[in-house]
C-alpha cells in the first residue's frame, strides 16, 4: 500500500474530475480495508502541488465576470448545480491536500481517518452533482466557474491552524448556512433528485465542519492556546471580508462552533 501522503498527491495531481474522485474514492477504500483490519497505514510525507491539477474545462473566471442567472428559470438552477459542482471539486482537493501539506505536523491516526472520510464524502459528493447536471442535459465543464477557490488554500500554505479557521471552520461552515435556500429552489423546481443529492451534501457536511472545530481545538490545547482567540485572529489575518449573517445556528452548534466564534466576525451586528 502508498503512503497516505503520496496517494494525496495522486489525487491532487489527477486533472479530470471523473478520474480525481474514482482515484479519491479507491484510496479511500482502502485506507479504511487497512484500518477495519486493525492497521496504521503509514503517512509518509510528499511535496503536494501549490495547485491541484485540474480539467481545461470549465473556463475560470474571476468573480465579477461569471454570468449571473435567476435561479427560477432551469438555466439559472443548472448554473447553481454548476457551481455547487466546482465547489465540490474544490473541496475533493482541500481535503487530501490538508493530508498531504502538513505532514511535519505530528497528528494522532484519528484525524487522518476523519479527512480521508471527508475526502471520500467530497468526491461522491461531485459525482452527485455531475449525476445532476449530465440528467439535465449539461456537465461539469458546460459554464465558466469561479476561478480564486484555491485561495483560502494558497494563504495558509504553511499554517495548519489557519487552514483549519479558514476552509472547515469558515467556508465550509457557509455551506450549511446557505444549503437549506438552495435545496428550497430545487424543490420549488421539482427536480427531485437535485433536492436528493443536496441532502446527502448537507448531512455529510456537518460532520466536515466538526472535524475542522474537533482538530482546532485539539491544537490549540497542545500549544495551550485560547481556541476563540487564535480562531479570530487567524480568520482575520487570512480570510478576505466579513462573514455574512444568516447563520444557521443550529447545524453550526452541532458541529461544534459555538456562536462566539463567528459573531464577532460578522459584518452584521448580532441581532
Ligand atoms: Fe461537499
Ligand atoms: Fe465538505
């Protein structure tokens, strides 16, 4: 069996969406075949890319330039999922690259075992919404996407703790904030198995967010270190903007991120 570190950059050097997640998901498969057999797969240590290959296409642009839809009309809902794809994407390449950068960081097995599940949960997760996209007569690749995702990735390239505030903590946390108005319009749409995939997405993305609060706190309490305190510091120093309210309180508490956390950030004061 490879090393955990160089099946990450296996993963993350692999440009086509498809062909990531089979890889993603086989690695997976067998990390936890080694474990339910009472193994410690070895993590080993590899120089992953500073940026994850990718596919030619979708053409990424900036922000400002990706055309906007309304999310009543089907070409609006198949730009949503388009996006939701490429976020999905994205995150298949966070999570092996959390496993692969910061290997020098002495870590328990436990926290390889939550971002190898998560990894596994991101690219089934893409393969839902290309499932999605491909019914509707689209894919992966059909429309421009936002170039600038790897950016939370890029700014915390040698620090673990910040990678933690910002990708789980933050952006991952908006997730859930955002996904119960997007299973709404899909609904309303009556696109059922879109509704379905969101909420396989939205379950399995607590847990993501859990994971991020669960080794935070565990490394601040061995540096000894004020969690709430670092959390804002570090998320102030490299993430780009407030955070925007509503939060969804309730999917956040039970992911362990206690409001104190992300009020203070917010460009709203609490109401
Ligand atoms: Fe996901
Ligand atoms: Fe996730």
């Amino acid at each position: 069996m490879k090393t955990l570190a160089n099946m990450a950059v296996e993963v993350l050097s692999t440009a086509d969406g498809r062909a990531k997640t089979a890889l993603s998901r086989d690695y997976a498969a067998q990390w936890f075949a080694a474990r339910a057999a009472g193994e410690t797969p070895e993590i080993g240590a590899a120089t992953p890319p500073l940026h994850p290959a990718r596919p030619e296409k979708p053409e990424l642009l900036s922000p400002r330039d990706v055309p906007r839809r309304r999310p009543g009309s089907r070409p609006g809902q198949i730009a949503l999922l388009h996006a939701v794809g490429h976020i999905e994407l994205n995150a298949v390449d966070l999570h092996w690259d959390i496993i692969a950068r910061f290997t020098d960081v002495k870590m328990p097995i436990g926290f390889y075992d939550d971002w190898v599940k998560a990894a596994d949960e991101e690219s089934k997760h893409f393969n839902l919404i290309c499932d999605c996209l491909e019914d509707l007569d689209s894919f992966y690749g059909d429309l421009p996407a936002h170039a600038g995702m790897w950016r939370a990735a890029e700014d915390t390239v040698d620090d673990f703790m910040g990678r933690l505030a910002v990708v789980p903590m933050v952006l991952e946390a908006r997730g859930l904030d955002v996904t119960p108005g997007m299973i709404d319009i899909f609904r309303k749409a009556k696109l059922d198995q879109v509704v379905e995939a969101l909420e396989v997405i939205y379950a399995e993305e607590v847990g993501h967010v859990a994971y991020g609060s669960k080794w935070f706190h565990f490394l601040c309490g061995r540096h000894d270190l004020d969690p709430k305190e670092v959390f804002h510091k570090l998320v102030r120093k490299y993430f780009h903007g407030a955070l925007k309210p509503p939060f969804n309180e309730e999917k956040r508490a039970e992911a362990g991120l206690p409001p104190d956390f992300y009020w203070p950030l917010a460009d709203d004061p609490r109401p």
